[in-house]
C-alpha cells in the first residue's frame, strides 16, 4: 500500500484495487476515480446563471415649456437694430457699458446685460447657456445644464428658445453696446431689412 494526501488534508492508503483506507483502519471508505485524480474544477463545474433579460427603456418624457408665474428677471431682450439704434443716440455711455448685442440677419437683435434698454421686445431670463422667455419653464422641471446638454450644446454657446424652436448662438456673437458699433450694424442690416418688408 502507498500513502496518498487527499485536497482535504486527510491522508489515505491505496489498496491494490485503488480503494481509499484511512490510516490505522481496515475498511475502504472510498474509490479512486477509475481515470485518476481530477482537479476540482472538472469535479465542480461552473456554471454561470442565466443573465436577466433587459427590462423596457424608461418612459421618455418630452421636455416642453409651459406657462409660468414665477417671476425671474429677464437679461436678454430681442428686439429690432432699428429700435435699439434709435435708443442707444439718446442713452448714456454709462448705461450702454455693461450691455453687450448680437445680430441676426433678419434685423432682429439680442441685447444681454443689465440693466436691460425699455425699449419693446422679448425679454428672456438666463439659466446657464439657456435663455427662455420670461413667463415660460421647462416642463418637467430640469436645470439648465441637463437641458444644454440633452440639446447637444457646445461649450461657449448660448440657446436661445424660441416659438421656432432652438436657435444656438456662439460667444464671439456678443460684441460690447456703443453707438458706433450698433450703427454700422444697423445700416449692414437695412438692405436685408427692406428686402424682407
């Protein structure tokens, strides 16, 4: 007989019919597997449970704006090159500095800072890179980082939301307020401006 060590630690002798027999006793208490020692992974395979199903995509909400009655005070005004020209000759310089303007082809023109000119247009509150109307908000109520980033908004840029949808405006639109500069653009302006009327 020969002295084998069992993965138990348990230490066995060998009959002639590959019968296991503890130390110091007379009868088999176990067989040797007929093809030899086999390691516990093959004695144990592994299998890996089944993987859950995915469950359904979360409900989508559509993000919409709705009526407001929270007041926020507006820092954007759109308006017309015409109207901010005929304001900015009978405005100070010290109320123009803080103020700076973009221009879109179609005459129309953002006015950012504050105070903001009395003049008529569309006033806007600004959350971040958003700008909504004033007396609109975002329905379900989100803030302005996840709105700019569900609407893909590159860094830098302003989104001005419109009753046309979304219109996206770089930084480098926005020049500083002075007479000079609003009256070169409003002549740049006036031929697109009559075409258009």
């Amino acid at each position: 007989m020969r002295r084998l060590r069992a993965l138990a630690g348990e230490l066995f002798e060998l009959d002639r019919e590959e019968r296991l027999i503890r130390p110091g006793e007379r009868l088999p208490c176990g067989q040797l597997l007929l093809d030899g020692w086999a390691t516990l992974a093959e004695q144990l395979p592994l299998i890996a449970p089944r993987t859950a199903t995915p469950g359904s995509p979360p409900h989508q909400v559509d993000l919409r704006l709705e009526r407001s009655t929270r007041p926020r005070a507006p820092a954007l005004l759109e308006t017309t090159a015409t109207a901010l020209e005929r304001h900015v000759v009978t405005t100070t310089s010290v109320r123009l500095a803080p103020l700076t303007f973009a221009a879109c082809a179609d005459g129309r023109v953002l006015v950012r800072g504050s105070p903001l000119p009395p003049i008529p247009g569309r006033r806007y509150w600004v959350e971040g890179a958003i700008a909504t109307p004033c007396g609109w908000e975002w329905r379900p109520a989100i803030d302005a980082v996840a709105v700019a980033t569900l609407i893909g908004l590159a860094p830098g840029e302003l989104a001005l939301q419109g009753d046309e949808g979304t219109e996206r405006l770089p930084a480098r639109a926005f020049v500083s307020l002075t007479r000079a500069a609003i009256r070169l653009t409003s002549r740049r302006l006036a031929p697109q401006q009559e075409t258009d009327g």
